[in-house]
C-alpha cells in the first residue's frame, strides 16, 4: 500500500493528465451533441414526418446503438487483453464518433434518416471508446490513487464539456458573435467544434499514455479467435467473483436511477414545470460547472473514508433530491437548487463506482471485465423510464408528478445492495485469481 495519493502529486505525471483529459475531449459530445443540440437538430430536420414518428425513430436509434455498444465490449475487451491492443482499440472508436460527429454539419432538411445514422455511429464510437479509456485508468494509476485519479478524470470531463457547451451555447444565441448567419449555422458549427475538441485533445493519451504490456501477445486473428474464447470463459469466471458479481447488480440498480435522472431532468422542467429553454440549458450548464469542483472532492472522500461509503453518501443526496423535486419544486429558482444538488454528486457517484471496480478486477482482465462493467451501464436506463412512465397509470390518483419519487426504489435497493459488498474481500479474490490461487 503506498503513501496516500493527493491531487497535486498525481497531475505532475503526464499519463495520468493525458488520460484525464481524454475525459475532457470527448465530454463535449455528451453534452453539445447527446444533451444539447443533437435533439433540437433533429428536431428541424424532421419537419416533414409527424412528431410521433420522429420520436419513434430518435428512441429506436439511441436502444440500438446502446445495444450494439452493450453487446459487443465484453467481446472487444476480451480481444483487447489478448492483443495488448486497448489504445488502438480506443482510437478506433473514437476516430469513428469524431468524424460522425464531424459529418452532422452537412445534414440537411430532410435528410434526418442521416442524421440518426451519423448520431448512431457516433454514439457507438464515443461508448466504444469508453469501454478501453476505463480500462486503461489502472495503467496510470497504483491502487491507492485509483479514487483521486478516476475523479480528476470525471471532473476534466465536466468543466471541458461544459466549457465547449457553454461556447456552443453562446454561439446559438449570439450567431453575430462568432460571424455565423443564423442559429442554424451555429448548431452545425457546434458540431465541427465538437469533433475538432475531441481529436485535438484525444491527442495527450496517445502520446503520453503507455499501455501495460501484455505477457505473450497474440496478432491480430488469433487475438480474435483467443478473445472470443476468453469471453466465454470470463462468462464462468466473473461467477466465480462472487463480490464484484454483487458491486454489478447493486451498480446496475442505482446508476439506472443516476442515469434516468440524467435523462428526465429537462423533460421533467419542461413539461411538467414549463420552464424556458434558457433556463433549462443555464441549468444544465450549472450541473456541469458544480460537478467539476464536486467530482474532486468525492474522490478525496472516498479515498479518506473509503469508496463504497462515500458512493452511499451520494445516493443519500440523490434520494433527498427526488424528495425535494417531488413535493417542493415549483419554479426557476427551485430547479436550479435541484441542478446544484445533482452535480454534488453526480460525479463523485460516477468516480467512485468506476474506482471501487477497478479495485475488484484482477489487473490481467482489465479491459474484459471493464467490457461488463460498460456493458451494464448500457443497459442501465431501462427500470427509471418504466417506473416514471407506469406509476400514473398502475397507481389509483397518482400523477406524472408522482412517478419521480418512484425512483427512489433503484437507489434504496441500489444502496443496500451495495452496503453488502465487501469490498477487502473481493480484493483478495482478484489478488488470489492473479496470483493462481
């Protein structure tokens, strides 16, 4: 066990600043492009088709690129730790959402169908790359700086989105500014500037980063055939871990919550309170900028109490949150209170679940089971949704209002999932599992 690590020793190396700012680069398409822009684009191009049919065909291309993401990074993680090809993986994937993101600047009135295909491509490619930019935090980081670096990593990745969406933002609103003809020009020049961001900065992992060698590396076929094998031994295995089976479960329950709440915020400001666009982008903006500080300081917690406990602090805040969004939201001013506690700890819940498996995983199956963990997030807003859209409807005089507090059942039975996990135990059995034992 080494010296406690502290943030101002870890970002004098440069592959851990090299790997944080990946975070940094390709964040600006979660928030431009996946929460920003992409859906009001969308929206324009698609003019000549109805709204349900719009939003038909909008869901369906989000569920299969989440598919084609879950299904497909257990079996790429598994090739990649045979190749000892993780960094060639992640520039692949991210080269793919950089030039999709790239091409959405020349889609037009019309043509939305190439629009959700470019979208789609590039949703692969940014969570395709996630899955080896995950996996490849053990490569810069000794276990006990796994917490502060995997939190230096989240907030890079807040405050460079939010920075480029603020930009992004002020170019929509201000098209003169920036000597563009229209909010129209500003949104697709948004997404060159995205693409542009996201390569530019992608840069410092690949020069700065060393991947971990691999004992006996196989090429490129017999890495396929190896991998694909591997896999469904992994299958077997990760059984076997009977703790980080468990972290999985209780992580697939409360980040669902995380997630939904991600995903409903706006909609919920927007139909159910009426609140302005401007106002619910100065909200989002506001999360961004919050968790930037917030992210940090989960991850000097967590390495100070503990990773598992600091996570059930934040799951706290979530339910006191749905609480107070349930009963007393009302206005403006009420959201924006809603946006600062979301970003409290919206990271540091983030940070800490990435840090406590990095814990759980035996160092010679990182990307492998980085592909589950990926995996499971992607398939992680699914019981959210359901139970906001079925509460109403299931529960005698029970409002739309009503369905927000029903998620407050992921992150109980999340939480105490989680607070069975062992975590010094299912570190000795990736211990053990290297070792041979």
């Amino acid at each position: 066990m080494g010296e406690p690590a502290s943030l101002r020793g870890v970002i004098k190396r440069r592959p851990v600043v090299g790997w944080a700012l990946y975070d940094w680069a390709n964040s600006a398409f979660a928030t431009t492009v996946m929460a920003g822009f992409f859906p009001v684009f969308y929206s324009a191009v698609t003019q000549e088709i109805s709204a349900e049919e719009s939003q038909f065909y909008f869901n369906m291309t989000l569920a299969a690129a989440s598919i084609v993401i879950a299904m497909s990074a257990p079996i790429l993680g598994a090739i990649a730790d045979r190749g000892g090809t993780r960094k060639k993986f992640l520039v692949f994937f991210a080269s793919l959402g950089i030039l999709m993101t790239a091409a959405l600047a020349w889609v037009h009135a019309g043509h939305w169908w190439m629009g959700l295909l470019l979208y789609g491509l590039g949703t692969v490619g940014f969570s395709g790359a996630n899955v080896f930019y995950d996996s490849m935090l053990v490569d810069v980081a000794e276990k006990h700086e796994l917490d502060i670096v995997s939190a230096l990593g989240y907030s890079m990745g807040y405050i460079g989105g939010g920075l480029l969406f603020l930009v992004n933002v002020l170019m929509a609103q201000k098209p003169e500014w920036f000597g563009l003809a229209d909010a129209g020009a500003a949104v697709k020049a948004s997404f060159l500037s995205v693409s542009a961001w996201w390569a530019v900065f992608t840069v410092p992992l690949l020069v700065w980063v060393e991947e971990t060698p691999t004992k006996d590396p196989a090429k490129p076929l017999a890495a396929i055939r190896q991998g694909l094998a591997q896999l469904g031994q992994t299958l077997k295995e990760i059984r076997g871990f009977k703790v980080l089976l468990l972290f999985l479960v209780s992580y697939w329950i409360y980040i669902d919550g995380v997630n939904t709440v991600i995903k409903t915020a706006v909609f919920f400001g927007d139909r159910i309170l009426g609140l302005d666009q401007a106002a619910l982008i100065t909200a989002l903006l506001l999360t961004q900028f919050v968790a930037f500080p917030a992210a940090l300081a989960f991850g000097a917690l967590g390495q100070r109490i503990g990773p598992r406990p600091a996570i059930l602090i934040g799951i706290a805040v979530y339910l006191a949150a749905l609480v107070y969004a349930w009963r007393f939201l009302t206005d403006e001013g009420d959201f924006y209170v809603l946006a600062v506690a979301i970003g409290l700890v919206q990271g540091g819940v983030q940070s800490l679940s990435r840090s406590l498996y990095a814990r759980l995983v035996p160092p010679s199956k990182t990307a492998e089971f980085f592909g589950f963990f990926n995996m499971v997030g992607k398939f992680a807003t699914i019981f959210g949704p359901v139970l906001i859209a079925f509460t109403p409807k299931l529960i005698p005089g029970a409002t739309e209002r009503d369905g927000i507090i029903s998620l407050s059942i992921l992150f109980l039975v999340g939480g105490f999932l989680l607070s069975r996990v062992r975590v010094e135990d299912g570190m000795q059995a990736a211990q053990r599992f290297d070792a041979g034992a």
